[in-house]
C-alpha cells in the first residue's frame, strides 16, 4: 500500500504469513491516520467503540460495516450493545496487525463520518 492513497479508498490483500504483520514503527506511523482507534493486547489489534443514539442507528452500522467486511474480505471482532459497537480488528493469519486492519479501520470511521 502506498502513503498516497488514504486508508479508506484502498483495499484489502490477501495477507498470510509472519511476514505480512506490521512492525511497530509501520503501526505507529499510521495509528494518527485513524484517529480514536486504541492498540490492544500488546499491539496485535485495533479497537473502538462506536457510539449511538439508539438500536436502530447501532444496527445499521454493524449492518453497512458487515457489508464492508464482505466486500473486503476482513472480518472484525463485533460486541453489539444498546447504544454502541466495540470493534476490533486483527488479522489472525498474520499473527498481529497488518495492512487490512488499518483500512478497515478507516472504511468502518468513514461510515459514521
């Protein structure tokens, strides 16, 4: 992935091995470019919660972002409540973060956007 297309305009790769996870200098350059996104456990995924007014509006997110899932073939951890989502992303084939988790990341940001 280049640095000139943003996150949310590409798309995911199929990403397999211990070589395709991030090393933490790559995390750390592009954790700004999706802002209110966490590191968890040690680094090896992403997480935010989403907030909403109600279950309608909680739904129709998981709904669009299962849609963006499908379409890019990456798949996020989910806990659906009332009024909000955690989301958490990880690329289990890699071990760790890689280039998808940061693109799906920012898709799931540019749908409450």
């Amino acid at each position: 992935m280049t640095d000139l297309i943003p996150l949310a305009d590409a798309h995911c790769l199929p990403r397999r091995g211990a070589e395709h996870r991030l090393p933490e200098a790559r995390v750390r350059e592009l954790l700004p470019d999706i802002p209110g996104w966490t590191l968890a456990e040690e680094g090896r995924a992403l997480t935010r919660t989403f907030r909403f007014d109600d279950y309608y509006r909680t739904m129709a997110f998981v709904n669009a972002l299962a849609f963006v899932a499908h379409r890019e073939d990456h798949h996020p951890d989910l806990g659906v409540h009332y009024d909000r989502v955690v989301v958490r992303y990880s690329t289990h084939d890699v071990g760790g973060l890689s280039e998808n988790d940061f693109i799906c990341a920012a898709k799931a940001d540019r749908l409450v956007a």
